[in-house]
C-alpha cells in the first residue's frame, strides 16, 4: 500500500512518476495543472552543463568506476545556497511576503518590508539575478507561461514579479528574476509543500547526474576536468630557500 493505494493494481502501470512524487508528497493525486507544473519545473533544472557539482560527480566516478551512487551522491551534497538550494530559499521569501500580506499589509508593502529586511541581515534576494540572462531568465518566462496556460497562476507569481519590479527601486539594482525563483512561485501557486521545495531540484538533477555518468563512462572526462584544474591554479604558498619546482 502507498498512500492508501494498492501498488500492483492502482500504480504500476497506471501513473506517471511525476503522479507518484505528488502522490508521495500530500497523499493524494496531482490535477492536471498540478502534474504539469511539477513537470515542468523538472525539466526546467535537471540539466545545467559543467557545473561544480556535476564536475565533482564525474571526477568521482574516474576515481571510482565502481561507485555510481558515490557519484552522484556527490554531485548532490553540493545543494546549496548558490547551486540548486536556492529554489528553496526563493520560496521561503516569497511565503515571507505573502504571510505578512496576509495580516493585511498590502502587498506592495509587504514585499518592501521582507527586501529591506534582508538587506539589514545582509542577505541575498534569493531567485533573482544570473550572470548571463541579465534581461530575462527564458526558463522563467516559460514557466510562468505553463503556470498561465494551465491556469495556476497565483498570489506567489505575483509576488515574484512585483519584487523584480521593486528591486530597483529598494536596493538600486535591476535583478532579473531567474529560473530558481521562477520554480518555487510556480509550485507554490499549484499547491506544492513549501517544506520539499528543495527536492525538486535535487531530483531533477539526480535523472541529469546520472545521464553526465553514463556519458563519462563512454566519453570519460573526470581526469581532463581534475587535470585542467590542477594546470589553471599555481602554487603560491611557502618553499623552502632555494627550491626549484619541477616543470615535469
């Protein structure tokens, strides 16, 4: 029995996985605009290139062929504020915003409050800026389109778009919202657990690990990657009088 479902007659077969997450999650079936949202916000981050975390998970595997899950567990202990935590982070701001809109604050207020008291704490707007889409993030953009087409647009879209509105103004910089607050505005308005935000991109990025260690065992580039390393950083540190390094 999962969730007060019988496995082999209700599920197997029947369900997607995407159904069975969401099933997992609140014990119940997604709607339609629900399994699409979590769909497409798995999609959305389960590939991202050469990243750290994907380069620790092929360095690992070249160091121990033997050990798939070590690899990909070590590209996955890597979650955190600055590679796929921030989902979750970005979904707790914007919960901040709406709890104190809530109270009766408008919202507008409420969002200027919750960034001025991230600014004093010196923390980060989380799920807003990125080093190339400095204008737009396009996976943002589409996935609040999904959001829209499947009639789950909410109160946390809004939040997260009046923020980027508001940011100039409040800490004198233009951040784009990115596809990390993009993700949890859309999954928020659909219903999902503010409190497992965090594993949708550690699974998204589990199917994306596992696709980068098939390729390194057919492609290796675990000991091309550690070697770049090691030719891109010198030493700088202390040398005993008179000692030579070998070029060798």
């Amino acid at each position: 029995m999962v969730r007060g479902r019988d496995l082999t007659r209700d599920l197997i077969g029947r369900i997607s996985f995407t159904d069975h997450f969401w099933l997992l999650l609140t014990g119940h079936m997604p709607t339609d605009a629900q399994r699409r949202i979590l769909d497409a916000t798995l999609v959305a981050i389960a590939e991202h290139g050469l990243v750290p975390s994907v380069q620790a998970s092929r360095m690992t595997l070249a160091a121990a062929p033997e050990a798939l899950q070590g690899a990909v567990a070590a590209g996955i202990l890597g979650c955190g504020s600055v590679v796929l935590g921030s989902s979750e982070a970005a979904g707790r701001f914007f919960a901040a915003v709406a709890a104190r809109a809530a109270t009766g604050l408008p919202e507008e207020q409420a969002a200027r409050a919750v960034i001025l008291e991230y600014r004093a704490e010196r923390r980060a707007i989380p799920g807003y800026g990125h080093p190339l889409h400095t204008a737009s993030d396009p996976r943002a953009l589409r996935l609040f389109e999904v959001a829209a087409e499947a009639g789950s647009s909410g109160a946390h879209i809004g939040i997260a778009r009046l923020v980027e509105g508001l940011l100039p103004e409040v800490i004198g910089k233009r951040l784009a919202l990115n596809v990390s607050g993009a993700i949890p505005a859309a999954l928020l308005d659909a219903g999902y657990p503010l409190g497992a935000l965090k594993g949708i991109p550690i699974l998204a990025r589990t199917a994306g690990l596992i696709g980068h260690l098939l390729e390194e065992q057919q492609r290796p580039i675990g000991f091309v990657l550690s070697h770049a390393a090691a030719a891109a950083i010198s030493y700088d540190g202390d040398a005993p009088p008179g000692f030579e390094p070998s070029h060798e």
